[in-house]
C-alpha cells in the first residue's frame, strides 16, 4: 500500500484522563495531516456527533457505555458489550476499521481485542511493544505490560513479532534482536532468561544475545525482548529519566541572564532532543498477536500523541503490520 491508500481507524473518544477533549483535537489534526486517513469516532452521541458533522472524513459510531480506568477489564469488556472500546475492537473484526485505538484501559482495550478480534492463529500471550528513543534509530521494546509472568516460549515469540514491528514501522530490514538481561553471556539472568535465550538463539533470525539495560539508550539492539513485568518498568524508568533531565536542562538554562543567552543560542538543538525524548512522538502502543491492528495509548496523553497514534495506525496498516506478524509466525512454525 502507498501513503495515498485509504486507512480507516476507529477512535476511541471516551479514553483517557483528558478525554473527550484531547481525543477529538488529536484526531482534527490527524485528518489534516493524512489526507487518506479516515476515522471512525466512536462513543456518547452528543459527544462524536457534532464533531464528525464539522469535521470531513470522520464518522460516528454510537456507544452508550464507557469502561472506567478504575474498573476490573475482563468484567467490563464481558458486561459492556456497547462500551467504546468493545465496539471500536468490533468495526475491527467486522472489516469496518482497520485498526483501533484508545487511551482508556490498558487492561479493557488488551482484554477486548483479544476476545473480540481473537489471537492470530499459533500466538500464546499477544504482547504490547512500543518505540522507544536511542543514541541512534529508534528500537523496538516488547513486552511492555500485557505479560507479567511469562514461559521462553513466550518471549521467542515476542521478538519474531517485535521484528516484523520494526521491519513495517521503523523500516529496518534485517533488525538486530537482543534479550534484556543482566549479563551478555548466556548464562547470566534468572532461568526464564537462560531457557529463553537459548530458544531464541536456535529460532530467532537476527538474534545477537543478551542486552544489558544501560545499553538499551545506546542503541545496541532495533529490538529488545523481556517479559511485561521488566519491559513496564524500564520503559516507565527510560519516561521518567527523560522528564527529569529536560526540566534540570530547562531550569539551568533559565537560572541567569547568561544562561538564558546561551538557551536561546542552543534552541534548535535542545527542541530536537525534546522531541526526540518526546514518548508523544509515537502516541500509542500495538498490541501485537491479534488479528487486528489494537494501539494502546497512555491515559495522560495530550492531542500530539492522538495525532501521532493515528499516524502510526496508518503507517502500520499501509504496511501489513498484522499480516507481517502472521507471515513472521508461520514461517517459524508457531
């Protein structure tokens, strides 16, 4: 597909801490941005109705439920079967959207596409990845949440779908696959990482073996693979750093007359290295291993990453993510 294909992904308008108004200014930028880009919005009447009657190419899709951030996912997907979530995973596997993306309920939307969408045949545990920012290209961190506890098995998989992530998002033909470890020698980490590495060794095209977390800013690797316990919290570890740095840059280019002069000198650069360090860059998450593009956004976010994760969504649609991740699978016989 070029980047003149029509794409039509299903919003979730009700997600997220700042929603709907975050929602529907990212998707207004969105449809300005890609002019192939069509959305479906999908929630409370009087919330997508007016808005897609101002706005060409979005459409509204009714849902008069919303799944709380605070409640329990499998129960509230299984009870609200017209919730936006459940009914955006369903324009999905009724070939109405391509993809869906919310910034509500990690555990809701990964519960619903899962259930609603179904895994792709031979997948154990779908698993979120996300692009994460290095010295170099970006690299590929899988998984990041979905799976807290997890076989070898598991984790061979992840890093043949994290490749053919990197392979449609990122274009890196042949990417470099590493496990997140505390030692490169294979016989360092706990036993679900001696077992995974030498299944990944025997099975994972690209493999390169252990990564060590200091390594992962560095660029050593375009995909990382670990379990979603240690994937959340280096990813949320990385997030944090990033904050951190950029205000201490901020407060000490503004702390004198002479540093402001120097701040305004080094603008260009220091906007660059924000927006590179910006998790908003990329907007959302796809939960890779169902049978449909699912991006999962963070529930703070702001209209910059709705706009980006609609940008992504179409990237990986134009790019037969899903089918990639299929192909991937099937030709290591999972």
């Amino acid at each position: 597909m070029t980047s003149s294909t029509v794409v039509t992904i299903a919003v979730d308008a009700m997600g997220g801490d700042h929603a709907p108004d975050v929602v529907l200014e990212g998707v207004a930028h969105a449809v300005v941005a890609d002019p192939a880009l069509r959305v479906l919005l999908v929630g409370p009447e009087e919330v997508v109705r007016p808005f897609t009657e101002a706005h060409e190419r979005v459409e509204a899709v009714i849902a008069t439920e919303v799944i709380g951030m605070e409640e329990h996912a499998a129960a509230a997907v299984r009870s609200k079967k017209d919730s936006s979530i459940v009914v955006g995973c369903r324009l999905v596997k009724d070939g109405e959207a391509q993809g869906f993306f919310s910034l509500g309920s990690t555990g809701a939307t990964m519960t619903a596409a899962t259930l609603v969408m179904g895994r792709i045949p031979g997948v154990l545990r779908p698993a979120i990845a996300t692009v994460i920012p290095t010295t170099g290209a970006p690299c590929v961190l899988l998984d990041v949440g979905a799976n807290a506890d997890c076989k070898p098995e598991h984790l061979v998989q992840f890093a043949v779908m994290g490749a053919a992530y990197a392979r449609t998002a990122l274009g890196v033909e042949s990417p470099r696959v590493a496990l997140l470890n505390i030692g490169e020698e294979a016989s360092k980490g706990s036993i679900l990482a001696q077992e995974a590495y030498v299944q990944m060794a025997a099975r994972v095209p690209g493999f390169i073996g252990n990564i060590e977390g200091r390594e992962l800013p560095a660029g050593g690797a375009d995909v990382v693979v670990t379990d979603g316990f240690t994937g959340n919290v280096a990813l949320k570890l990385m997030e944090g750093m990033s904050r951190q740095l950029l205000g201490e840059f901020k407060r000490a280019l503004t702390a004198s007359v002479a540093s402001k002069v120097a701040a305004a000198v080094l603008r260009p650069s220091l906007d660059g290295l924000r927006d590179k360090l910006d998790p908003d860059v990329h907007g959302a998450a796809p939960l890779l291993g169902v049978q449909g593009l699912a991006l999962i956004g963070h529930g703070s976010s702001g209209a910059r990453a709705v706009t980006s994760a609609l940008r992504v969504g179409a990237v990986a649609v134009r790019g037969g993510l899903v089918q990639r991740v299929t192909d991937s699978l099937g030709s290591m016989g999972a």
